[in-house]
C-alpha cells in the first residue's frame, strides 16, 4: 500500500465532494471552455486555449490525487466518550509562556489548517498532546527549535 492517509470522516466526506465537483461541475465546465477556444480558430497562437488545456491538467492532476487518497485513507473514528486526545478531537490549551489559550481540533495532514484551527497530528504540537489528558503539562520543540510548554485546558 502506498502512504496510508489519516482523515476524519468530516475531512473524508469532503473530498469525496470535491472529486465529485471537478468530475462533474468543472470537468464539463473545463471541455465548454476548450471548445470555445477551439471555435477561434489557430490553436498555436490561442492563449484561451493553452489556458483551458491548463486547467483540465490540473484538474485531471487533482482528480487522480483525490482519488489516490480516498483509497488509501484510514478514516479516524471520533470516540466522543473518551476524555483522551486523539484525531477528531477539539482541545484547548494554554501555552504557558504567554498564557494564551488556544483551541482547535486534531486532523491528518491533509486536513490541517491553521486559519480553520485544526493542527495535524504530524506536528510537534499534535505529537506533543496526542494520548494526553486534560490538566496535564507538556513541553515539546516547535518546528524552529524552541521549548514550548502547554497545559491541556479542556479535550471535547
């Protein structure tokens, strides 16, 4: 098997909904536009062509890596039951050097995000607080190096 993705089932419903879009709404919007661009005439000298011919290599690209993942993926289970983090779970932490609180939920790589607070399990801090508890303290090295320590506030 190739690389085993890691996706909760919110991150897998959504790719599933993205292949859906480009095989169907973009695919067909795609061969509209190279049609049109075919209908102009010289093809050696046609940027809306070469445009469209650009597009469909990024959305067949896009397709096949979808489709790639969906079959390869290992959909994470919630257990909302469980006090423990793992994928799938909201936590919120205080890094205490700053005694900034944070939340965000746990997600594989590919769903991670920043700027919609969710953090990959491949970080350091995923790493860090996966199998922890809420109240317990733990340190670990960001990705420049530096010792952070965070106290897990609350896991949901």
């Amino acid at each position: 098997m190739e690389n085993t993705y890691k996706l909760t089932e919110a991150g897998f419903e959504q790719l599933k909904a993205e292949l859906e879009e480009l095989k169907g709404e973009k695919r067909n919007a795609n061969l509209e536009a190279l049609k049109e661009a075919r209908a102009q005439g010289d093809l050696s000298e046609n940027a809306d062509y070469d445009a469209a011919r650009d597009e469909q290599a990024r959305i067949e690209a896009r397709i096949k890596e979808i489709e790639n993942i969906l079959k390869n993926s290992e959909i994470i289970k919630e257990n909302n039951r469980s006090r423990v983090i793992g994928m799938g779970k909201t936590v919120e932490v205080k890094f205490l050097d700053t005694n900034r609180v944070m939340e965000f939920t746990i997600v594989g790589r590919l769903e991670a995000n920043p700027m919609q607070k969710k953090v990959s399990n491949e970080s350091p801090l995923g790493k860090a607080i996966i199998g922890a508890k809420k109240g317990k303290v733990l340190t670990f090295k960001s990705e420049t190096g530096q010792e952070v320590t965070v106290e897990i506030l609350e896991v949901k």
